[in-house]
C-alpha cells in the first residue's frame, strides 16, 4: 500500500480516539429519559419504528434488529418509501425514531412530516441540536461530533456517533422492560447469543 494510505488509516484512527472520547465525556444517562420515556408510553397498542435517508438508513435497519432483540419490538421504515405508500405500516400513537446527521436532509423533512400527518410521535436523532429535525421532534438526541476522520468529509464518525447512541436508548430500555436472560435467549435460538452463561441460569 501506499505510504499516504498508512497515514490516512492513523489519522482516521486518531480522529476516533479523539472525538468518541469528547462525546463520550459529554454524555449523560439523563439525557435518554426523554426518548425512553416517549417510546415506554407508547408501547401499550401502539408500535416503534426506526428510519434514517443514506448511511443512517443503514443504521436505523440494524438499530430496529438490536431494539427487538433485547424487548422492544422494533419495525424499519424506509426513509425514501414512506412518503411512496410505507406509512401504511404507521398507526396513530406509534413512535418513529428519525436519524440525520445534519437534520436538514431534504427527504428526510418529508417523510417526518408523512410521520407526524399520520398522527405519530417523532425521536430525533442528530448532529445538530438546532436543527429542523431537533425543533420538529417530541424527543431529542444528540450525536454530534467535530470531524468524520478520513481524507474525505463523508459519513464515518458521526455514524459511529449515531450507533452509541442509540446502543445506549437500547440499553435504558432493555432495563426499564425487565428484559431478562431467558427472554434474551428466545430470541437467539441460535449461535453462541442464544446460550445462557452460568450466572444466568436458574
């Protein structure tokens, strides 16, 4: 490989170091009781869904797998579809988590607003407290951070950014649910996730 292609790799490298230890310091339980709250109101009848346009796209399919894994049904709604006839799969009262890094992604301002026409509540999530999408959401989280990291501008830490935090909402909820091992275990018949450990058996 090229020597510039070793550099590149290092400063990506120190580029996360650098930005995942600013935003973790500056982050705080509390600042997920908001979203938690909205989604465990919720849940009684109605439903949770996860959407995101590009690369948070992407994200929202993997988050919507790792929120219903662990006690919170979860459906992914496409970003670009919902405003083509998805938000049918929408009920009045459920909860739509929206993801943009910007907040001002041109398709995703249509599909929130598909969103909350359909009488739904909306979690932002987003690089950008003041936002369109922060000033349009019921919830908001913050993942924002300085620099991507690489030689280009596109999607890399502020994606990484994306997925702690809403690894982090899983958590709070997976709690607040009671969401036990044996249930886990349920839904991961299979691999090496689906065994109990010692301490976990009864």
């Amino acid at each position: 490989l090229k020597p510039e292609t070793n550099q590149a790799v290092e400063q990506f490298f120190a580029a996360v170091d650098t930005e995942f230890n600013a935003f973790l310091k500056a982050r705080t339980a509390e600042e997920y009781q908001a979203a938690a709250q909205l989604i465990l109101a919720q849940a009684k009848g109605n439903r949770f869904h996860i959407t995101g346009i590009g690369k948070p796209g992407h994200v929202s399919a993997y988050m919507a797998s790792l929120f219903s894994s662990t006690g919170n049904p979860c459906y992914f709604l496409h970003g670009t579809e919902a405003v083509h006839g998805s938000c049918g799969q929408l009920v009045a009262g459920d909860v739509v988590i929206c993801i943009s890094n910007s907040g001002e992604t041109g398709e995703l301002k249509a599909t929130v607003q598909a969103i909350k026409n359909n009488g739904c509540k909306v979690i932002g999530v987003s690089g950008n407290p003041d936002s369109w999408l922060a000033h349009e959401s019921d919830a908001f989280l913050f993942a924002g951070i300085g620099q991507e990291g690489g030689p280009l501008t596109g999607a890399r830490n502020s994606i990484l950014a994306e997925l702690l935090t809403l690894q982090a909402l899983s958590v709070a909820l997976q709690v607040e649910n009671g969401w036990t091992p044996e249930q886990y275990v349920r839904c991961h018949p299979g691999g090496k996730l689906g065994q109990l450990r010692e301490d976990e058996k009864k």
